[in-house]
DNA sequence: ATGCAAGTTCGATAGTCGTAGAACATTAAA
DNA sequence: TTTAATGTTCTACGACTATCGAACTTGCAT
C-alpha cells in the first residue's frame, strides 16, 4: 500500500503555497479541483502534459501542503485541503480560484 | 532620466503575481511597502541582501504589475499597484498580506 | 499466473532563478 | 569639476524546475 507523506497545518507556509499555485499547470490543477468539490483521480483531471510531468505536478501540490492524496486501488484520490488552507491563510486559496476563473472566460458579462 | 516600463492591467497575469510574490524576500518588500501606504525608495527597505539582488528583486515586482517604479532624483520611489491588482485580482493581494503579516507574528491573541 | 491499468520513480536535459561582485549611469552636493 | 549617493546592468555560478521517456510498482481482473 502506497504510503503519501503530508505537510501538517504548522508545515505548510504561504510562500510554499503560493510557489505552488504560480505554475499555469498546477493552478489549472487546482482549479480542476475546486470545481468539483470531490476527490478526483490523476486520469479524471484533464491535463497536456506526459504522465510523469502530472504526477511531478501533483507530487509539488501535496508537499506543499494544497492537496491530500488517498490511494484506492491503483489509483491515487486527490481532494483540496480548502479548511485547512482557510484556516491558516485566510482568503488566498478562495481569491485565487475565483481570479483563475473568470480570468478565462472570454467575455465576463456575456 | 530612467525610464521604467510597467506592465498594463491587461498584460498582469496570476501566475505571473503568485510567481513574484511566492520569494520571501520579495514578499517582505511587498509587506514592507503595505505597512507604510505611501511611496518608499529601495534604501528606506530593510533588506539582507545585496544591492544587486534587490535591485533584480524589485524588477522581478515591477515586471510582475505589483509594483510601480518613479524616478526621483537618485533613487526610485516604490509603490504598490494595490488598486489595479484589487480591480484584476480582487482579494488576492489584500488575503495573502493578511497572512504574511499574521505569520510572522509569535502570538496571534497577545 | 498473466495481463492490464494507474501512478511513481529515475535519469537526463534545457531553461529559469536567486545570489553577489564589479563596473557603470545618473543625480545631487561640495 | 570632483565627490558621494543611489540604483542599474553585466557576468558568472550553483541550485532549482519543468519536461519527457523508460523502467518500475501496485492492485485488479481474467
């Protein structure tokens, strides 16, 4: 059984965080996340890079503390640790993902 | 007379500001620059490193659309774009100050 | 057992980044 | 016109990063 290793609340900092996010891939990532308010295994978000660029990705998102992997069978199920991000840095994780959002859409009013 | 090119609101990109805010020493600059909420120049900066590597510091900031460079005299007079970044970004800015200034404190309740 | 599916790890590579010293540019002051 | 003060640019260097392919591990199904 896979074992994954976590950044307890104390562990995590806001620089580390926001490095995370400042990659296009990852925030995509993230975002991919937020949307469904669910666990999700590596195949069910939609990515463009090779499988072991993902998995790098995801590698860089748990140490840093932003999600939480769960093995099930031979898949990994990944969920945002969104309380306790809340809880330690108030507003950030939630601004951000509202920016990527409607940083995409075409014409926000529309 | 310097010339500092800056970066329109259309050209600020998220990545791009998480990118530049996620170094600690940037991100006390920012901090730093937050606190006083007027125009500061690169010496009424506290800082440890050297004038080369703040000086790429605060053009990384400037590249990034988080901060405004004006010449005066000598020195360059700092400020931070909290307006535009508020309009693009809203609360990102404002959330992730929140934090790094309750994270460096020892006591949140004393 | 065999094969398959889902991720992980390893090795390599090209690119970026933080850092600092030295030299330079510009402005103000003497 | 020197001299000093304030930043900037250049060059270099070590560390880190994103990327991929290949090999590996693990669990499930047949």
């Amino acid at each position: 059984m896979k074992q994954y290793q976590h950044p307890t609340a104390d562990q995590i900092t806001l620089t580390g965080v926001l490095h995370a996010l400042s990659d296009p891939v990852r925030l995509d990532y993230v975002r991919c996340l937020a949307e469904s308010e669910c666990e999700k295994s590596c195949g069910a978000i939609p990515t463009t890079v090779a499988k072991s660029t993902m998995s790098h990705h995801i590698r860089v998102l748990r140490e840093a503390g932003i999600i939480h992997l769960r093995p099930y069978g031979t898949q990994s199920l990944i969920s945002l640790r969104s309380d306790e991000l809340e809880k330690k840095f108030p507003g950030v994780l939630n601004s951000v993902l509202k920016s990527v959002k409607s940083t995409n859409v075409v014409e926000p009013g529309a």
